[in-house]
C-alpha cells in the first residue's frame, strides 16, 4: 500500500521545470517568447533559458521565495533555431531540464 502512493505522489507531484513557447512555428527574424515554470523549492539555484544556437539569458533563484514564472521574450530569431530550452540547476549541482521544438518558416532552402 505504501509503495502505491508513493508511486502515485511521484506521478503527481510538479516537474522541476516546465517551458512552453509562444509561437511554436515562428517567422524568420521575428520574436518567440519563452515561459519557464519553476516550481518553489528551496534546493532551486540557478535558471537558464536558451534558444539553442542563438542567446542564452541566465537568472539566480532564491529557493522558495523565487517567482515561479519566468518570461523572455528574443527578438529577430534566426532560422537556425529549432529547440528552446529551460534549466534548473539545483543545490547539488543536479541539472533538470525542459525542452520543446520550434519551426522556423520564411528561411531559404540551399
């Protein structure tokens, strides 16, 4: 009985970190918008939001006090970027990360 509801808290229970974009399939040089969610816990350090082989912006968390939500918007966004990217690390040095694919439209074909 014990091993079932831990089994089911563990299913449950938030993800360290959660990413949606906004668009998903954007134009060439225009804007995408990253959202990260970070749940409060005290063992929480660091965050990093990135669009993978482009920008990269980095925020210090303050264990449970820290904002859960966390916005950036990057502007004129190559065709190159295809994934985004949020990362937790925590107090052990432990890195949990979250991902999503973007498509970029508008970008010329070689």
């Amino acid at each position: 009985m014990v091993r079932w509801l831990s089994l089911i808290l563990l299913l449950i229970a938030e993800p360290v970190v959660s990413i949606r974009t906004v668009p998903r399939v954007f134009l060439v040089n225009t804007a995408v918008r990253v959202y990260c969610r970070v749940p409060h816990r005290a063992e929480n350090r660091t965050l990093t939001i990135e669009l993978e082989n482009y920008r990269s912006s980095g925020y210090d968390l303050d264990g449970e006090n820290a904002p859960q939500l966390f916005e950036r918007l990057y502007e004129h966004v190559p065709c190159e970027v295809t994934r985004a990217t949020c990362s937790v690390v925590d107090a052990l040095g432990k890195v949990t990360v979250a991902a999503t694919s973007l498509q970029p439209a508008g970008c010329s074909q070689p």
